[in-house]
C-alpha cells in the first residue's frame, strides 16, 4: 500500500512528501481549504492517469528505463476529479516553468513496499493546447513488481431514478464529477452478478450449493457481507433485477425492509419494494462507501467526506467497519473528514493533520493534539486563533455572562479591564480545557490561560482559598483553573441593596421577595467576604435574576448586567476581585 506520496505543483502543493500509514484507517482533518481532499485528488489523478498509460502502452510503460512520448487527451477525456479546466490542477494555475523543459510540470509520486524493496512510480503531466500529457517520469519497478489499485469516492449526489449499463470510462467520469450516485446501481449490479457466477459454479449440477460451501461463500464474498451488514445495520436487504444487455435500458434495484430470522430475511408482511433513489441520503451515502470498501479489485480506498449525511452513530459503525475490512483485507482506507465524532472516537495515531495549505502534515501523538484540531488549529479562517498567537492570553469561561459581569465589577472596582485575554467558550471541565491548551501551546509556546468554570453542584471543598480548582493542577504549565465557590457568578449578585437600585424596588421589598419567594436572607456582614456561610455559597443566581428579556415565574425583573451595574466598591465580594486582580497580573 501506499507509503509516501509526492505532489509536485498540484492544486496547494507546491512541493510536497506525504508519508502515509500503509495499512488500516487514515483520518485525514484539518481546517477548510488545508488541503485535505487535495491529497486524495492527487491520488485519484494518479491512478487515473496510471490506468490510461497501461490501456494505451500496455504494463512495460512503467518499468525502470522506459523511454517514449507520453499519451496526450482531450479535457473532456479527464475524469477523475471535477475541475472548471486542466489548468486548475497546477498551482496558482501555471502550467510553464523555465527549468523544466520538457513541459511535465505536474508531478504525482506514490512509494509502496514490495517484499520490502521501496517501489517508486512517478506519473508527470503537461498541457499544451487544451490537451493534456502524460507520462512516467520516474520509476524503478521491475517486470514483477505489483503497483496498488486505488479508487476514489467524492461525497455522495447524483442519484437519479434510470441509470443506464455504464463501462469503466463513463464510471470514472460520474465519480470525478462528484456524482458517486449515478453509478451506484451499477457497482450494485456488477457485485450480485460475481455472486451468481461464483453460486453457479459452487451448485454444479446438484439441487443447491452444499451448506458447507455456502457458509464460506457467505464469510468471504462481497455481495454476501454487504446484504448481511445491511440486514444488521437496517433492517433491510437489496433485490437487484437481472440485467440483459439485449433488451434492458436501466439497472432496478430495489430495496425491501423486514428482519432476520435465523439465517432468513423475512419481508415485512404487505411490504413492497420500492426503487433505491427513495431512500434516505444517508443510507445511500453509507451504501456507496461500504461497496466501494468490499471491492476486492482495489487495495487503496480514498474517501472524500464519507461522514456526510450520516447521523452521528452511524459515523461511528462506517468507521469501525471500514476499519475491520481493512484489517481483514489488508487494504488502506484514506478518509478526509470534519466529522468531530468521528476524530473524538479516533485513536491518535490514526489522524493525518493538514494545515497551512498542505505545508505541514502530521499523525497525531497525543489526545490533546485531538482537542486542539477539533477547535479549529490548522484552518485558514480562524480569527480567535491569530489573536491569541499575539497576545497570548486565554480566557476560558462557561458562558457570555463571566465575562460581561466581570468587565463591569471592573468598571465599578475603579481598575481597566486588561483586554490582552481572548475569551473562549466552553462548558468542558477543567481536565478537557487542559487538553485544549496544550494543544494551542504547541502552536503559541507562550500561551496562558485562565479557566473558570462554575461550581454549581461540586462540594465545597473542590474550591481552593483563591478559587483554585483542587481537581486540576495549579498553573506551572501556564494552565491555571479557577472555579467559583459560590454556584456561578450570578450568585455574586444577590444583594439586596444593588438590586433594589436596579430594579426601582425599595431594599425591604427586595429582602421580603428573597426570603418569600427564594427563602433566601443575606447577612451584611457576610456577603462580601470568601468564607461567607453555606446557605449563601448555595445561593442559586440564575434562578433569582430575570434571564434575558423574559422574566420567569418567581423572578426578580431585573437582569444580572442590571444588578452588576449598581453594585458600589466595598460591595464587590472577595472572590470578584480576585478572579479581577489575578487576570491583571497575568497580562
């Protein structure tokens, strides 16, 4: 399988080796626009053009020492992936270049093993008047030596309700242009046919396949292991009608629901099979990647986006049965994704990052490198990433309300609200945002961040003197965690006095409506202080405070920003100046 790929001024790669896993699952994430289905088009381009040289020269063309003309082609005769016009394959769109004279300017490399003897096929191209060239470039194979068979499979569009008998040209052709559906019926119909002929040949001239015979044919055979999975998997199993090439116009394939019984499929009683083109979009998304993956005939399997349209747990068993049929099969399975399921399900190992246009590639190590790709690190459009590569301080808070409130005590403190922080969002614990930072540190070394999470319903005791979560460690490595030890900020709030300010109240009616309605009474000589008692550590804000514009049942009509608003100095509890002062000497 493949081992390294080298794309030389092809689409953002201007110069560039990819070592890949040869065998199982890749992952390969990153950004928008990073560069990820750029390496699977590079491949599919290779492959393409190795399977037009063999057609045309035959298999000597890519042994070692072949001289000759390359194969020239029209843009209408290129069809593995879907371009506006050749030109956009090379990078920046310029075909030309001064110091390669022979006008192959576009490069594709693929390294595999072979006995373990490193074999090397490099496919070239040019174009010269809206025709495109091609031709090996480089090779060191011998007469013996096996090159991998690669397919390509864009996201799933282009299923319509006639699809005619298609040969391997108009296939490759669909496929490119990002319409794996149009010949899905076909690979279907090719698929149940080998598994006639191979029913055929083990029945002989006897009644039935002996039971024997069926149950290997059954563990072993492409058309078998996809209706079992799909009996599984849904509920359902495909009826692929007979083809004539003498009278038929149009593959039908049908689908049927109903369930397993022992080793039968029962119809659902009244059930009427009804066209394949009438089931969901994730169905037929799970479908055409699951039959492409049981083709024996290809060893490198490159999957554009194959998690779209699939619900979250259907990602999931694709991508552990892809994983299982590369195991059992030896294949690769190169898969470009955004899915976050998916990467958070990943082992590390098994994640190819691209980022900065494919300027740097990387298999994971470390979980928290999973953390920080699924935040965004590596993409061209994240602007909360390029501020905090300048200042370097990360604010992370559980909701909009931290940091709002807190700018205001600042205000009402007399102190300026160090603006360096870049607050980030987030309702993880402290122990995942950790994950997070260390990602972002590999990137910005400097990095430090400051977490502070609610206590809502942890005891007491998980709160440290000045706030420190005891359950995470204590900012050696830039990463301090704060928790609050009254329930959220919005606890800070209930004093009577600010309220009643706030909301036109007089403070007795604002004391009456806390102990009524809240059974909730503030001691003035306890509020401000850390070590207040229990009862007011408890104190749950949120439920007091109108939320929004929308007052609820018991509620006090008046907001938190409202109440922050009117809070004087000394009122400003222990814990808002030090969660205040701690972000200032950080800066």
């Amino acid at each position: 399988m493949i081992e390294q790929v080298g794309l030389h001024r092809f689409k953002q790669y201007k110069e560039r080796k990819i070592s890949l896993r040869p065998r199982g699952v890749t992952l390969i994430a990153g950004g928008n626009n990073a560069g990820k289905s750029s390496i699977l088009h590079g491949l599919a381009v290779w492959e393409f053009c190795r399977v037009v040289l063999e057609q045309e020269l035959g298999s000597g063309v890519f042994l070692a020492g072949w001289h000759g003309k390359g194969i020239g082609m029209g843009a209408e005769e290129f069809s593995p992936i879907n371009v506006p016009s050749l030109r956009h394959l090379w990078t920046n769109l310029k075909t030309q270049k001064a110091d390669e004279p022979d006008g192959y300017t576009l490069k594709v490399a693929c390294q595999w093993l072979v006995d373990g003897r490193t074999c090397n096929l490099e496919l070239g191209m040019s174009l010269a008047n809206d025709r495109l060239f091609v031709k090996p470039t480089e090779s060191n194979l011998r007469s013996a030596d096996p090159i991998p068979r690669l397919a390509y499979l864009p996201p799933f569009a282009g299923i319509t309700d006639r699809e005619p008998r298609m040969n391997g040209a108009i296939r490759r052709r669909r496929m490119g242009e990002g319409l794996a559906g149009a010949v899905l019926r076909n690979l279907l119909l090719d698929m149940q046919e080998k598994n006639r002929v191979k029913r055929s040949e083990l029945q002989g001239e006897r009644s039935r396949v002996p039971e024997r015979d069926l149950d290997t044919l059954r563990a072993s055979d492409p058309w078998e292991l996809l209706q079992q999975t799909l009996r599984e998997v849904f509920q359902t199993e495909l009826v692929v009608e007979p083809f004539r090439e003498e009278y038929h116009s149009y593959i039908t394939v049908d689908i049927a629901k109903g369930k397993t019984t022992g080793r039968k499929f029962v119809w659902h009683k009244g059930f009427n099979k009804r066209d394949l083109m009438v089931e969901g979009s994730g169905f037929l998304q799970w479908l055409s990647v699951y039959t492409l993956a049981l083709n024996p005939d290809v060893d490198v399997l490159l999957l554009d986006e194959p998690d779209a349209h699939l619900h979250c747990s259907l990602q999931d068993d694709l991508l552990s049965r892809l994983a299982t049929l590369a195991t059992q099969n030896g294949k690769q399975v190169l898969v470009a994704t955004h899915s976050a399921e998916i990467l958070r399900q990943a082992v590390p190992s098994s994640i190819l990052e691209v980022r900065g246009g494919g300027q740097t590639t990387r298999y994971l190590r470390a979980d928290h490198q999973k953390v920080g790709l699924m935040a965004g690190l590596g993409s061209d459009y994240a602007p909360r990433i390029d501020k905090l590569r300048k200042t370097k301080r990360l604010f992370m808070v559980e909701g909009r309300s931290d940091e709002g409130i807190l700018r205001i005590f600042a205000e009402r403190l007399g102190v300026a609200w160090p603006e360096q922080w870049i607050v980030w969002r987030t309702t993880d614990n402290n122990a995942d945002r950790r994950r997070l930072v260390r990602a972002l540190q590999e990137e910005i070394p400097e990095l430090v961040a400051y977490s502070l999470r609610d206590r809502d319903d942890d005891p007491m005791g998980s709160v440290g003197p000045n706030l420190e979560d005891r359950e995470a460690a204590d900012g050696s490595d830039g990463f301090y965690a704060r928790k609050w030890r009254r329930r959220h900020i919005e606890s800070y709030l209930i004093w009577p006095a600010a309220i009643a300010r706030a909301s036109g109240m007089s403070e007795t009616q604002v004391v009456g409506r806390l102990r009524d309605d809240h059974c909730v009474a503030v001691s003035r000589s306890k509020w401000t202080v850390t070590d207040a008692p229990h009862a007011a550590l408890d104190i749950n804000g949120k439920m007091i405070l109108k939320d929004g514009d929308e007052a609820i049942l018991g509620q006090l009509d008046v907001t938190a920003y409202d109440v922050a608003q009117k809070f004087e100095a000394d009122e400003v509890c222990d814990d808002i100046r030090t969660v205040i002062n701690e972000l200032i000497t950080l800066v």
